[in-house]
C-alpha cells in the first residue's frame, strides 16, 4: 500500500559503486529473502557476488565464453542460472562457485533466463525466437518444453507459479497458462524489452523500445496506463515496480534514473531527473522489502546501489 502522504520518492543518494567489471554490465539481481547480495554480469563474461551495503566483491563466477546477458537466483540462495552469448543456460553452485549444469538447445545467445517458485524448472528465451523449459531434477539434458510462437527475438521472460510470460521483439507480450494450455498473446506494437507482472498477477508492466512503459491489464491485454519522457528506442532497459507497487522506476537511454506514479503516470520529481549513469542504464531493480534500495547497472561498467540516506544508517 502507498503510505497516505502520496506515493513514496525513490532513494536518489548513491550508497555504494560496484565496479569490478571490465566493459558493460547487462544485469544485476538482488538475491532472495532479506537480499543482501547482488549477482551482476557483464560483456567480460564474468558474474560476480557483492556485499550490497559494503560494496565489496565476494565471489567472480567464471565460465561463459561469451557476454553475460540475464541472471536469477533461485529462492533459497544456494544456486543462480545465468545465460548470454553461449546459447547454453548455466547453472551455478553458489557456495562452490561451479557450474552444477549447462543446459543446450537454443541455436542463438539467451536473452532471459528465469527459475520458476521452487528453481526445479528454468525457462531461456532466445535469440532464435523460442522459449524452452527445462526440468533441473531430471537426469535427462534436452528441455521438456519449447514455446515456438515468437517470431522473433524473445527478450524477457517472468514464470509465475502457474503461468509463464514472454515479450520479444515482434513487439507481441505471451501470456502461457502452463496448467490449462492456453495463451494469450498482446500486441504492444514495438520490440518489447522486458515485463514484469504484479505480485497478485492481474496486471504486467511492459517496457518497449517506443519511449514508453506500459502497464496492461494480464486478462484482457488492455492498456491501464501509460508512462513516458524517457529515452528507450535502441536498447534493452527495464522498468519495474517501486516499493509497494505504487511507483514505477526506470533507467533509460541517456543514464536518467525515472519514476512515475502508478495510478496517475505522472513523472515523480525531479523532472527530468539527474544523470545517474554515463551511459545506457541496461538493468533497474528494486529491493523485494526495503523500501529506501534499489540497483541499476549500465553499459559504463558500474552498477550502482541507491539508498535513502539516513543518520542511522547501517
């Protein structure tokens, strides 16, 4: 819930600069449960581990041949897939820093990846414009399910608990009921770079290389509302939902950290906002319980950690 004095101002004071990687950073992730640790890849085909409120780095993950383009943990810490230019998803031991699985199929770098509730199955979207799925309790290696529907690249992808979206750049948005066997599919109208639904799964915010962010209602693909003065017409950045779902953040194009009401789009102040970055803001996302944290990284080679600043701060 939005607290009653209006909805809440994102955190705009730098907390601490991570910046161990050689070249562009694509993704970074908070762990899960009270998400102090952050999993970031980048172009230098590494994955690294911090300490999100030291800064420090704990862990460098090598083994990808190729840029890291997506990352996510599974819910109990112990392991993180990752994925990009080596059309295989890795899977990694956290506490051993070891790959436990490579999984191959695709014939084009991965997009997405992303575990569903439990990490028993992963799912990648694909350069090659399909989606597969692929059961990590099974001995087997090839994947139990492709999403052929996409006709072109599939960029992002979220797995719910009985459901999986995909939006790719055929500028379409893939509802898969994975129980009932049906889908549904959104027109958006341009590429769409990333989607992320809301925790009672009845709307999904899209973010398409159009300049805008849109939040669309999951049963009927209608448009509920509509957030823009950002710059996204070239790259993959990601919008995603504040603290409490009542905001919206964005880094964009021009290194600019936005934010906008949920209810009435309008831009949070400052506007336009400062320049967070040097370049390209490639991945925005908010702490899963602080309200005053968020993360974005860039094709500068930093991620950032953004906090509320305050004096009794840990």
């Amino acid at each position: 819930m939005a607290p009653s004095r209006g909805t809440q101002a994102i955190p705009r004071d730098l907390h601490v600069t991570l910046n161990s990687h050689k070249g562009p950073v694509n993704v970074a992730r908070y762990a899960k449960g009270s998400a102090k640790y952050i999993l970031t890849g980048g172009q230098d085909r590494t994955v690294r581990l911090w300490n999100a409120n030291l800064g420090t780095e704990i862990k460098t993950f090598s083994g990808h041949g190729y840029e890291v383009l997506s990352l996510t943990v599974a819910h109990d810490n112990a392991k993180f897939a990752s994925s990009g230019g080596d059309r295989a998803v890795f899977v990694w031991d956290v506490a051993t820093g070891q790959t436990i699985r490579r999984l191959s199929g695709h014939l084009g770098k991965i997009h997405a990846v992303e575990f569903n509730e439990d990490a028993s199955v992963v799912a990648s979207g694909s350069y090659d414009s399909t989606v597969r799925l692929w059961d990590l309790r099974a001995q087997a290696r090839q994947s139990i399910q492709t999403l052929e529907e996409a006709r072109d690249a599939v960029q992002t992808l979220y797995v719910g608990s009985t459901y999986l979206i995909s939006g790719s750049v055929d500028g379409h948005v893939r509802t898969y009921d994975l129980r009932k066997g049906e889908l549904r599919s959104d027109f958006i109208g341009n590429p769409v770079a990333a989607v992320i639904p809301t925790l009672d799964s009845t709307t999904y915010l899209a973010t398409s290389l159009d300049n805008h962010v849109r939040l669309m209602d999951m049963a009927t693909g209608k448009m509920l509302n509509d957030f823009s003065g950002h710059t996204n017409e070239s790259y993959r950045c990601r919008a995603c939902f504040g603290y409490g779902e009542a905001s919206v953040v964005l880094g964009d194009e021009k290194g600019l950290i936005w934010a906008w009401d949920l209810l009435d789009g309008k831009v949070m102040p400052p506007n336009p906002p400062p320049k967070a970055h040097h370049k390209v803001i490639t991945w925005t996302e908010y702490h899963p319980i602080d309200a005053g944290e968020f993360i974005t990284c860039s094709a500068d080679g930093t991620a950032k950690v953004w906090k509320e600043r305050t004096d009794h701060a840990d």
